[in-house]
C-alpha cells in the first residue's frame, strides 16, 4: 500500500467519524431541547395548578414564586430565578395543551414569544 492510499483511506474515515460525530451531537442537542420544553411546561402547569387549587383563577399577591425560586435555586442550581418562574408559568398558560408544542422549537424560542407577545 503506498502512502498516497493510505493517506486518502484515513482521510476518507477520518471524515465519516467526524459527519457521525456532528449528526450524534445534533441529535442529543434536539432530544435534550425536547426534554427541556416538556419539563418547563410541567413545572409551570403545577405552579398554575397549585395557584388555583381547583379554582377557576388563582389569588393573586401570594409569595408563592419568591419561595420557590429561593428553593428551588438552593437545591438545582441556577435557572429558577423568579422572573424565569414567571415566564415559566407564562410559557404553560400560553400553551395550555402540550401536544400544541413543537418539538423542533427551543425554549428561549417560546421565552421570546412570551416577551413580545405581552404574556
């Protein structure tokens, strides 16, 4: 086998790991964008649901996100700010059937349409 061949084979793997390596990361990238938007929109549904507690509308003034955003960010980190629970419960009451969300959309897509939406 010259060096040439050899040289153009490796190249040749060389590329086919590489395009498996990008579609395996686009993949994950999506599976894990649809794990997130599922999992937003049940935190906000329970938010909302307990607001209510089977009423038709939730009362108002209670304290509610301020104490589950400092519990939430102690125990999981960042990312459960208040105001990331307000769009949180946002993102449920503007899509309240799951089955109406696209999976090939991101949640800082839906964040951005609750921003200008006025939501």
């Amino acid at each position: 086998m010259n060096n040439s061949l050899a040289t153009s084979h490796y190249q040749q793997l060389k590329e086919q790991i590489g395009e498996l390596l990008r579609r395996g990361r686009e993949q994950a990238g999506r599976a894990v964008n649809t794990i997130l938007v599922q999992t937003y929109w049940h935190i906000g549904r329970h938010i909302v649901e307990f607001e209510q507690k089977g009423n038709i509308k939730a009362k108002y003034g209670s304290e509610l996100l301020d104490r589950l955003s400092r519990d939430l960010t102690a125990e999981f980190g960042k990312g459960f700010s208040r105001s990331n629970l307000v769009y949180i419960r946002k993102f449920y009451l503007a899509f309240p059937k799951s089955e109406t969300l696209s999976h090939q959309l991101s949640y800082s897509y839906f964040f951005e349409i609750l921003s200008w939406k006025g939501c």
